[in-house]
C-alpha cells in the first residue's frame, strides 16, 4: 500500500494534482450553486 501512494517516486506531484482538481471541481460546483440560486432569486422577484 506504501508504493501505491509513493507511486515510484512521483506520488507527491500525483496526489497534489488529484488535490488542485479537486479543490477547483469543489469551487466550481459552489459557484454554480450560488449562480443558480441568486437567477432563482432573481426570477422570483420580477414574478
């Protein structure tokens, strides 16, 4: 399980750019979230 996470010696930029993509799909998916509800809103109040 050791090698599998040191993946012959190019773990740490692996596992550091699973983390990035992560980080930016998770802020994606905020934003998209916040930009739905504020149209939603948005919508709401002209009806």
């Amino acid at each position: 399980m050791t090698e599998f996470f040191h993946m012959g010696g190019y773990g740490a930029y692996v596992w550091s750019a699973y983390g990035i993509a992560l980080v930016i799909l998770l802020i994606n998916l905020i934003q998209a979230r916040r930009c739905q509800r504020r149209v939603e809103k948005t919508l709401a109040n002209r009806v």
